[in-house]
C-alpha cells in the first residue's frame, strides 16, 4: 500500500486551447503539511478542486487514501475538510449558527463539534454579531472552522491566511501545525506566500504555468540554498572526484559536465584549485554564493520571486 495520502498522475485541466495544470503530479505524504506554491493564476486552485470534484479533470487521475477517486467520492469525500474560496454562509445569521446548518447537512448532532471548531480559530460560541458584520479574518477563520468541524483525517486548504492580520496569520499557522503534530492529520495547503510555506510545510510543490517545477521536503530545499562553493571547470566529474579523495568530502553536487557546487565552505579554495590545475582540469570560475529560498524560486520559475 502506498505511503501517500494525495497522488496525482498526470493530472491536466484544459478551458479551450489554455493549459490551466499540466500533467501534474504529486505526492501528499500520511501526517505531513504539504505546501503547494506559486503565484497567482499558476493552477492552485484548479488542482485542489480537482482533488474534491469539483472541478472535471480533462485527463489524469486522482488517488486519495489509496483509492480512485471517480467512483468513491461518497466513500472518500466525508473524510476530508476543505476551504475552496469562500464557503456560502447566510449574512443574516450569526457564525454559531452558520455552523449549525452546515452540522445537521453532515449529520453532526453534538454541539461540541460546533463549539470546539470556533474554539480553534478564535471566534465566540454563541455571540451575537450576525455574519455580515464579521471582518474580512473573521470571515476566514469561520470558514476555517467549517473545514475542521467534523473533525476530518485530510483537509485541504486553499489560501487560508488571505484577509488575516499578521496575528491571525500566526495564530491559524499555529493551529495548522498542532492538527499535523498532534492530531496527525495530513494537510495541503496552498499558498503564493513563500514566507508562510516555508515556516509550516513539511513537503513543498512548486508550481508554475500549471506544471510542477519541484517537489521535495523544505528541509531538502533549504539545503540546495546554503552557502556553496561555484566552480566551473574543463570536468566536474573529475573534479569531484580529487574533492572526495584528496580533501575528503563527499559533500559536492554535480549540476552538469562542467559546474561543481560544494557546500563544505571550510575547505581551502586556493588548494582545490592547485589540484585541478595539476590534474589538467581548466578553472573557469571559483567562487563563493549564498541563495536564499527566494532566490531560488525566482531562478526556477525565470521571473519574479514569490512574496
């Protein structure tokens, strides 16, 4: 049986001749947060409503808990809480009671269900204030609520920290974060916002124009943005090789033919190149850099960084 919660093969979504995603493919691991990043318009949200059925895929496949998902939605579908934009609350009616239509839909009786989500996300039980008076974070954190309320195994949820001020913003990453540690729920969440993604998810997606440039854990991509050292030479290959036995680090990444990055920054530059010279390698450049994550995004995605 798979390890993932999510998995998507090849998943594309066309509206006419435009490409919305194409031939996505990722991998929601059990008990982890994965974030799955990019700008505005770069297919987020047409891939998270793909995943719920909410949208048809024009091809590909969705597998959720191990299963397709054509043909056991009603099997999977209860099993997770979403925030898909905003969910359609009546502004005549207070949040407790909002909460209360969507409860006896889903078949929740005890209002505990109701009580424990507004304690979640910071919003009164029972309060007065009627929803078309609620600011644009109270808006969110209700929605937020009715994602969590019944209390499910995934959630997925699409931008959840738009329209909140920066304490909000950290209270819901806090709560995020403590429903995968302690509640060992597995979430994905979309975002635009490198910053947030990169102090909550465990796992990262990027995407762009629709398709998946990378996907590996933050941990594994923080490492690709440590300081290094750049050389350009005749053959990396070889170089690499008199790194490992002459200096004794293992510690090198080979991009193509002819660039070298070594992340131990300890070792005597002017020594390495020494070595090269004498094995016949030509230097063209050695140097040191230091990338951020945005750096990084910028150079993949070829444009502008993510906020």
């Amino acid at each position: 049986m798979s390890d993932y919660i999510i998995e998507t093969h090849d998943l594309t979504k066309r509206y006419g001749n435009q490409i919305s995603v194409s031939h996505l493919n990722i991998h929601v691991k059990k008990g982890r947060i994965y974030g799955l990043l990019g700008r505005n318009g770069a297919g987020k949200t047409t891939t998270m409503r793909m995943l719920l059925g909410l949208t048809a895929p024009t091809s590909g496949e969705v597998t959720i808990f191990g299963k397709h998902f054509q043909g056991n939605e009603k099997k999977i579908l209860p099993r997770i809480g979403c925030l898909i934009e905003s969910p359609g609350f009546y502004p005549n009616l207070t949040g407790t009671e909002n909460l209360k239509i969507f409860a006896t839909l889903r078949g929740l009786k005890n209002p505990k269900y109701i009580k424990n989500a507004l304690e979640l996300v910071n919003l009164p039980y029972r309060d007065k204030k009627l929803f078309s008076q609620y600011s644009l974070g109270m808006k969110q954190r209700l929605a937020i609520a009715l994602a969590v309320m019944h209390n499910p195994e995934l959630l997925i949820l699409d931008e959840p920290i738009n329209g909140l001020d920066p304490i909000g913003i950290a209270e819901v990453r806090d709560f995020i974060r403590e429903l995968c540690d302690a509640s060992g729920k597995t979430i994905l969440i979309s975002s635009h916002i490198l910053s947030e993604i990169s102090l909550l998810a465990d796992d990262v997606g990027i995407i762009d124009h629709g398709k998946l440039l990378e996907e590996e854990s933050l941990k594994e991509l923080e490492a690709k943005n440590a300081k290094f050292i750049h050389f350009c030479v005749s053959d990396a290959q070889k170089a690499a090789q008199i790194i490992t036995t002459t200096f004794s680090s293992k510690d090198i990444r080979l991009a193509d033919a002819n660039n070298l990055y070594l992340y131990n920054t300890t070792l005597p530059v002017a020594k390495i190149n020494r070595s090269f010279i004498e094995a016949g390698i030509d230097i063209q450049e050695a140097h040191l850099c230091e990338d951020t994550l945005e750096d990084y995004f910028k150079k993949i995605t070829g444009g502008e960084g993510i906020a």
